[in-house]
C-alpha cells in the first residue's frame, strides 16, 4: 500500500512506438487510399467531436464550381485536446484547406493530414503513425 | 488460424491497397475485410491496438495515461485506450482456466515496496501482437521518485522460444484522464468494409474482361 497514492494518475510519455502494429485505431491503409490524395477548401459545415476519431465536414467547391459535402477524420478528440485543439477552435463557417486522402470507398471522405487555416496557421490532424503515407506533412515523421 | 491469417495479410494490405489481392487465392478463401468480425479488435474497438491495455501495458502513438486506484484487497488499473479497466485482485488464485478474459485474469501480491501481477486466462486475441491464449505476463511496479518503473516479462510457448522481458517509466502526470468511448462513432469500420466491396467488384469485373 505504500508505493502508490490513491487516484494517482500516471501518464506514460509517448515514446513513439513504431512497428509493424502501430496502426492507431483502425489501419490507415484498411480505410483509406494513399494513392489519392486531395487538398479541399471551403466552409466548415460541422464538426463532429467524437471517439475514436474527430470528423470535420467542410464544404468543398470543386473544378467545375459544384459544391460538394466532405468529411474529413481527424485524431482522437483526446489527443486533439491535448494539443489545445478543441470543438470550439474550427467553427462552423471557418474556411480552411484540407490536406489528406481520399478513403477507399470513393465516398467524400477522407482522412487529414493538415489543417490550413485563412492566417496561415497549420493545425496538425493527427493522423501520424496510422500507416499515412510518409509525405512531409508531419515533420516528425518517418 | 483466423487470427493468423488475419495478421499474416498485413504487410501485404499496405503493399497492395488498389486492388482487391485477396480474391487472387479463390472466392471462398476468407479475405480480411468480408465482415466486421475477421477486422481486429481495435478495428472493432473492442481493444486498444499495440497492447495499450496489455498485459503487457505498452505505450502506443496516443492516450497513454493510466489511473491507478488502490484499495486494501483489489487495483484497478483505468487505460484511457478504449477505457479498459484491469481489476487486480490481491493475494487471491488464479479462477478456472476455463474462464477466459480479453485481458487475461491478474492477481497480485507485494514483494517488499514492488507490486507484482500476475496475468493469464487470456482469450484467443490478447491485445499483444502474435500472442495466444497460453500467453503468461508477470508485471513489476516500482516507485521511484517522480514515476513508476514497469517491468514485465512474457512467456507464450505457442509463438516464443523462450521468455523475452521489458520495462519503461511510466512518468507521473498531472493530465485529465478523458474518456474514450470507441465505439461512439466508429465509422471507420462502414468505410473499410464499403471500400473492401468496391475493389472487390473492380476486381470481377477486370477478371471477367480478362477471360474475354
């Protein structure tokens, strides 16, 4: 009884374990596709706070100006709030840029790299060491 | 087998993601996407993936925190991961190894200041990768200044030559412990198996051209 304190919350620092399991909560590659990549810009529509992963709907206007319905998967609401992300940080109306992968069903899905917001400033998705193609996005990854 | 099977495909899910590979073996041959059920079971959010609730405890890509409530006969150790609960129960047996658990069944004991459990009665999927159900895990905690040191070691005679051991700190943490109801939304598994149809139907339709 004298090692540890009642309610004592330990955190484990996340010393990045990498291997051939590290697939975050489902498989990158089981839901979406690395050979298609997007960019999407337009209007948050909705944003759905939820486990086990954020979904973020934007309107996108594509090519030929037609307005499409899209929702983009984000990290865990739990790591996201851990980055200071919060529900309230993208609003609906907020215009952002989309960088991701389109999901393997062709639907208007898509899993996000980065957010890209009208100032410049990058929110990071959180979609890292899921098997996401390592393509410059996160500069920590390998 | 299935569970075999399952991870075996792996490498190959990464390497060949266009095309629906695992008709290539026959139509009646299970393939890794045909239902919910042959998804593994962090697809399924029945387990956190990469052993995060263990045992062993690994620390995973996020939601390492762990809470720790002590009381005289019992431990429970809360995973934030898919909130799995470890129930410990002191200085007791092991139950019927017909009784079979997703996180095996541990009982403790103190040897000086380090807690020992003692973990096995695992079902057919523990959360570490490649074990079975004959998986056996003794874990230690010891405290020290500002962290608890873990250390485990493993033995499975089904999938290990001989018994392998780990141990990392587990730092002390300030940090809220959030829930992680998996399956709130779990639309990754609707859009796996959807994806899984419409390469299969590219696939029919290609073969069918091809024999033309």
């Amino acid at each position: 009884m004298k090692l540890f304190r009642p309610l004592l919350a330990v955190g484990v620092i996340a010393t990045a374990y990498f291997s051939a399991q590290a697939i975050g909560h489902h498989a990158f590659s089981a839901e979406f596709d690395p050979n298609r990549p997007l960019i999407l810009k337009g209007p948050v529509t909705k944003v759905e706070w939820v486990n086990p992963h954020s979904w973020i709907h934007l309107e996108h206007t594509n090519e030929s100006g037609e307005k499409e319905q899209w929702m983009v998967e984000g990290g865990t609401p739990n790591t996201l709030l851990r980055r200071g992300v919060n529900k309230r940080t993208i609003k609906p109306g907020t215009v952002i840029v989309v960088d991701g992968y389109q999901s393997k069903d062709r639907s208007q899905r898509a899993n996000g790299r980065n957010i890209t917001l009208a100032d410049g400033k990058k929110l990071f998705m959180g979609s890292s060491g899921t098997g996401a193609p390592v393509d410059g996005a996160d500069p920590t990854g390998r | 087998m299935r569970l075999a099977k399952r991870y075996a495909n792996y490498g190959k899910v990464a390497a060949a993601n266009d095309r629906a590979w695992w008709l290539e073996e026959g139509e009646d041959v299970e393939g890794p996407y045909d239902d919910p059920e042959v998804r593994t079971t962090s697809d399924r959010c029945l387990q956190g993936f990469g052993s995060t609730g263990g045992p062993p405890m690994l620390p995973t890509l996020y939601n390492n925190v762990k809470r720790i409530v002590q009381t005289p006969d019992h431990i429970l150790i809360l995973i934030e991961m898919v909130h799995d609960s470890r129930i410990v129960r002191m200085n007791s047996e092991h139950i019927s190894p017909d009784i079979r658990k997703w996180m095996g069944d541990s009982i403790g004991h103190w040897e000086g200041d380090t807690l020992v459990i003692d973990t096995t009665n695992f079902n057919d999927t523990p959360g570490l990768y490649n074990a079975t159900r004959d998986l056996h895990v003794v874990e230690r905690f010891t405290r020290t200044e500002d962290a608890l040191h873990y250390s485990f070691t493993v033995e499975d005679p089904n999938t290990w030559t001989e018994p392998w051991s780990g141990n990392y700190n587990w730092p002390r943490s300030e940090e809220t412990v959030y829930e992680y109801a998996c399956h709130e939304a779990n639309y990754a598994m609707g859009n796996i198996l959807r994806g899984a149809r419409i390469l299969e139907a590219e696939y029919r339709e290609k073969a069918a051209a091809d024999k033309e």
